[in-house]
C-alpha cells in the first residue's frame, strides 16, 4: 500500500504526482498533502519513482 511520508513532503504547493498517476487516484487534502485513494490505486509506482521529495512509500 502506498503512503505519504509527511515529514518528507513539502505540502506547499500542487502536488506535482497528481498528473502522473495514470488512473487519477492521487488528490491533495485542504493542508496540502497528497491523497491515494487505494480503491483506485493499481500500485504501479509511478508515484513514488517520480516524486521529487521521495515522501511517496510503498510498504
């Protein structure tokens, strides 16, 4: 299942992951941190190969 790591994210900005994720299953809550919705989340990786601050985790 993959995370978020908040001390690692900057949350300060749009999400740069909500674009690379190819089924839409990435958000941002109203503090700024991205949101996986498992239920739509295929675990492909792309999010967490691609965010620059390497806050996205899969465990």
């Amino acid at each position: 299942m993959i995370h978020v790591d908040k001390n690692l994210c900057p949350h300060n900005h749009v999400c740069p992951l909500i674009k690379v994720c190819p089924v839409g299953a990435i958000s941002q809550n109203q503090e700024g941190y991205p949101i996986v919705a498992h239920d739509l989340c295929i675990e492909c990786g792309q999010c967490v190969a691609n965010c620059p601050m390497k806050a996205m985790k899969n465990n």
